[in-house]
C-alpha cells in the first residue's frame, strides 16, 4: 500500500489517496520470477482483487470534488496519464470490492486464494 494525505478541496483537512497491490498467486509469481516490471500492469487490471493505483485514486477524489485537479496531479506518479483520465468522458469507477473510499480506513491484509 502506498498512501497520501491530500489537502481537501474545502481547504479544511486533508483525504487519504492510496494505491493498493494485493499480493495474489499472480503477483507473487512475477516478484519469484524477476519479472517486477510487469506488476503496474497488474495493479492496474486488480480491481476485481482489490487493487487500485494511485492515480485512479486520485482521480476519484478530484471527480467527487474531494481535492482539486492541481492538488491530483503535483500528487501522481503519473500526471499525464492522469489529465488524460480527467478529461475523458467516463468518470473512473472503482469495482465493487475496490478498498477505495472517501475517508481513511484500516484496510487488513486479505490472503489470496490459489
């Protein structure tokens, strides 16, 4: 898990934005074989397992009108693909069993199946 607290939008508080990896049989199996650069892709396609990355995270906060556009983006790992993802037309939508929420959360490491 990788998290950050953003300054909310209001200007009062901050919002907790977190990328989350799930260590599943796929995932462990690309850290035993060396093959690290592959896991971004993983984490991107996840969200069925639980996983989200920061910059959809980001981009949920900014859509809820939770953090501003210029707090996302000095904040993302990638910040052009995240304007890309803002000015689309499709609003990001976590899955339904996304550990993605509004508020902060202690989110207990769940074992994977397999």
């Amino acid at each position: 898990m990788t998290q950050q607290l953003v300054p909310k939008a209001s200007g009062r508080g901050r919002i907790l934005a977190a990328e989350v990896l799930i260590a599943t049989s796929a995932v462990r199996a690309l850290i035993r074989e060396g093959k690290i650069h592959q896991i971004a892709a993983m984490l991107e396609t996840g969200g069925k397992e639980g996983m989200c990355t920061m910059n959809a995270a980001l981009a949920q906060l900014v859509h809820q009108e939770r953090i501003t556009r210029e707090q996302a983006t000095g904040r993302s790992p990638d910040p052009e693909s995240l304007r890309a993802a803002l000015s689309s037309r499709h609003r990001y939508q976590p899955p339904p069993s996304s550990p993605v929420t509004l508020e902060p959360q202690v989110i207990i490491g769940r074992r994977s199946q397999g």
